[in-house]
C-alpha cells in the first residue's frame, strides 16, 4: 500500500444475468472489510460496487424472462444492491452501467482512444463465448469450449478494434518495474506468460445486438461490454468532468478486488486502456480463488448454489462474513458447506468468543455491580497477559496489508484462546470474598483485552463489535493505533448474547 492517506477501493460490477450468490458475496465482503481496515487506519476511503448490465447476454436473458433489456436490468441490479445492507457493506457508490453519468464516461473514453490512434474499423472472424462476453482465438479454445468453460460461437461481423497488440512490451515493462502491481504472483505469472505469446487486437464493438452504448459517430455498433464495464471505475471517481485522473488522490491508490476468472480482463486489457489515453494503471490488482459448494462448482441444476440472503437471515452477517474470510486461503479456492459454516460457527463464534465476553461481562455485572475500575497495580502475569494479546493484534494489520485474512483471524483466534485461558488460570470466582482487589484486576485485564480484540474483529463483524461497545457504553468508532485502552471506569449497558449456539 503507497504512503499517502487516499486509498479506492473497487469490487468488479457484478454481471446482472443472474441472482447473487455466495460468490459474489464473498467479494464484496473482502474490500469491504479492507475499506473499514483502512478507516480504522486513518485512511481517506472511497468504495465502489455495482452492476454490469449490457450485452448480449442480458438481451438473451431479458427476452427469455419477457422483459425489456432495461427491465431485467432494474430487476436483477436492484437483488444486487439491496444485499449491500444484509451484508453490512460500506460502500460509498453503487454505479450502474445503465446511468448516464456513465454513459458519458463511456462515450468520452472512447473518444480519447479513438483520437489517440489506438482505433481502426475491421471486420472480427473468430470464437466468441456469450456466456463470459469475451473473445477468444482458435488456439486458445480448450475441448471446444473457451478457456473460461463458456460455450463458443463462430462469429464473422463488422467491429472497431483497439490495437491491444501495441502494448505488450509496456505491459511486460509495468509489470517489471512493479512486481507486486498483481496479486498473487501466480495470476502474475499467467499474465506474463499470455502477454508473451502475442497480444492480438481486441474487438471493441457489436453490431448483432444493440443493448449497449451506441458508439460515438457510428451508433451501428454498440460498445463492447468489457470496455464499456472497466471504465466503470473512472466514472465512480468523477471522470470526466474530473479528467486529470493522475492528479487525483483516490486514483493514485487505485485497488481493484476480481475474481480470477477476471484477471486478464484487468491486468492487460484494462491496463492497456488506460496506457492509450495516459491515464496511470491502479496500483494493485488483487485476485481471489473460486467457491465450491459441498465439493462442486455451484450450479443452478445441481441445486448447491448457497444463498448469501439465507445465511444471513438464520445466523446473521457477522457469522457469514467471518466464515468467508476464514475459511478460504485469500487467492486460492475453497469449498463451502452448510456443516463446516455451523462447525464454525458453535466453535469459533458462539463457544469461544462468545462465550469468552458473556463469562467476563455477567461476573461484572452480577459481582462488580455492572461498574469496574482500572487497577492502580497489575501483576507479572497480568502483564504477561496483556503482552500475548499485543503479539497477535499488532501483526495483524501487517497479514491485512497482505491479504492474509485466514492468518489475521487465526491470530485473533489465539487471542481469543489466551484470553479464555487466563480466566480459567486465574479463577476470579475464587477472589469473591478474600481479595475482590484481585478479582477486579483480573475481570478489567480481561475486558480491556476482549476490547482490543473487538476493535481489531470489528472489519470482519461490525454488528457484533457495535454490540459489545454499546454494553461498554463506548462509542462505536474504531480506530486502531496499536495501544487502545479502555477509560479508568467502565459502566456495563444490559447484556445480550452476541452469538447465540446453533
């Protein structure tokens, strides 16, 4: 991450042909926990979602669902943002390719390439898979299907092309001069390879359907989808009445969270986009793994695609956020099932964590009179304590930068672990009558420490955070400067249980 405090932060738009899932769930909970990551940092925070809504694809779709294109759009685009709140995002926009804001970015864009030289008239002969709106060669089609599993169609029509083929030395040169520009460095290595066996020009515009934006001066052709969806991110940072993209702060700190399938897409067309028109590449492109489900790609006709609205409704987003980010290697696939969800959930969730705030908070409420001091002494071993916590907190902002987020939830489970365990060790119940000093001191070490553990879980579950300071009666602003502390008094709100057991 660069030094300066501005940081944009991108979700792909989601393609409106179909409903969410988990999948699309998943992406949109990593940036947003790496947005509130990044408030608690002191970082000024744009993030953006959205939707993708032209092509062939959604015209096919519209049609079979006896809607207008624009119709089916609305209907689909609207499941994708009223998930936002179910999943407790942050996001400052929601941008729709169907707006007219970004109809003139679009329009505008192309303009500059055009001008630029980077655009000639043709006539594109080749496989074209309508399923993933993406072209391909011959050579590169694997048992008849394209490289991403979509069926392929022969297509010969008219269409612009942008002359991709010019830039595969300067991408070769970028990704040199900034070798952490792709996450991780294994999609780094497909691009590089891909890029080196020869870029070929990529076709621009549709002339057999018309959703689309018209292009400029030749509304015969609709803009090609990809081209039209990448500039997407331009038009959430207010281009192009806000043309010098370069001087902007946001967009000198450009990260964009794809799936993998999506790489290329990001790291060569998009890049090469942004090249022609001398508007600087993002700073990072980082690039997540598949979810399976119960061992098999979801499928509508398998009957294993998992709901992000059901998860929610019966556990909460808390539970669904943290088990997607636990349960899956940042990068790499995973699987998920209802029972390892339910495993995580009792054991993580409600046993350990839980269970370690209800223990501490009732024994102050019922023993202390809901109100505890901060002790004037603390031992060797509370101190000990309070340093075991420290060690697995502070490495974690470091195994965030890094989009370790299992690692930065395993750390915050040891801690959860230790804090568990130094009750059990030191037995405040025993202090009751003999010492109540004694007592005091260890509940307030503790709760001290289930605070630090709330603000650094608070990215990953907000409501439940939000909860344990409103017992606390603290405000729920979190900030993380490595040394947070309780106030010398702390007065207990009504309890409630944060994880109820499933």
């Amino acid at each position: 991450m660069s030094n300066n405090k501005y940081i944009f932060i991108t979700t792909p738009i989601y393609y409106v042909n179909a409903k969410p899932h988990i999948g699309h769930a998943y992406t949109t909970v990593v940036c947003d926990v790496y947005a509130r990551f990044c408030h608690m940092m002191g970082y000024n925070v744009k993030f953006s979602t959205g939707t993708d809504e032209h092509g062939k694809k959604v015209e096919q779709s519209a049609k079979k669902n006896n809607r207008t294109p624009q119709q089916f759009a609305d209907e689909v685009s609207a499941l994708f943002k009223n998930l936002l709140p179910i999943l407790n995002i942050t996001n400052d926009d929601f941008i729709r390719t169907t707006e007219f804001r970004h109809k003139k970015t679009v329009e505008h864009f192309w303009k500059k390439l055009y001008d630029a030289g980077y655009i000639y008239l043709g006539e594109y002969k080749g496989w074209y898979d309508i399923q993933n709106e993406a072209y391909f060669t011959e050579k590169e089609l694997v048992d008849g299907k394209s490289p991403l599993g979509g069926n392929v169609v022969y297509m010969e029509e008219p269409c612009y092309f942008f002359k991709l083929s010019a830039f595969g030395d300067r991408l070769l040169a970028y990704y040199e001069e900034h070798p952490d520009f792709i996450f991780p460095a294994s999609r780094r290595n497909e691009m590089i390879s891909f890029i080196r066996q020869g870029l070929t020009d990529l076709a621009i515009s549709r002339t057999t359907f018309s959703w689309g934006i018209p292009v400029p001066n030749d509304p015969k052709h609709v803009v090609y989808v990809w081209l039209d969806a990448l500039t997407n991110y331009l038009t959430v940072n207010g281009y192009p009445t806000n043309e010098n993209q370069n001087e902007d702060p946001y967009w000198q700190n450009v990260i964009h969270f794809v799936g993998k399938e999506i790489v290329r897409f990001h790291a060569i067309y998009w890049v090469a986009f942004l090249m022609a028109v001398g508007i600087n590449p993002p700073q990072k492109i980082v690039s997540h793994g598949w979810w399976l489900s119960e061992g098999q790609k979801m499928s509508k006709s398998l009957g294993n695609v998992q709901n992000p609205y059901d998860y929610c409704a019966e556990f909460g987003s808390d539970a669904l956020r943290y088990y997607l980010l636990r349960e899956l290697t940042f990068g790499s696939d995973g699987n998920f099932s209802r029972e390892s969800f339910i495993n995580r959930y009792n054991s993580i969730l409600a046993n350990s964590y839980g269970n370690l705030c209800n223990r501490v908070l009732s024994f102050i409420q019922k023993y202390c009179n809901g109100t505890i001091e901060r002790p004037v002494e603390i031992t060797d071993e509370d101190e000990k304590f309070y340093q075991a916590i420290d060690a697995n907190i502070n490495v974690c902002p470091d195994l965030i930068h890094k989009f370790s987020f299992n690692k930065y939830l395993e750390k915050m489970e040891n801690a959860i672990t230790l804090s568990n365990q130094y009750i059990d060790f030191q037995k405040p119940w025993t202090f009751k009558t003999s010492d109540k000093n004694r007592m005091n001191t260890i509940l307030y070490v503790c709760l001290e420490n289930i605070y630090k553990i709330a603000i650094m879980l608070s990215p990953v579950i907000p409501s439940t955070a939000e909860k344990l300071m409103k017992i606390l009666k603290l405000k729920p602003t979190f900030t993380f400067d490595g040394n947070n502390r309780l106030p010398n008094t702390v007065e207990l709100n009504e309890l409630e249980i944060l994880f109820p057991k499933h």
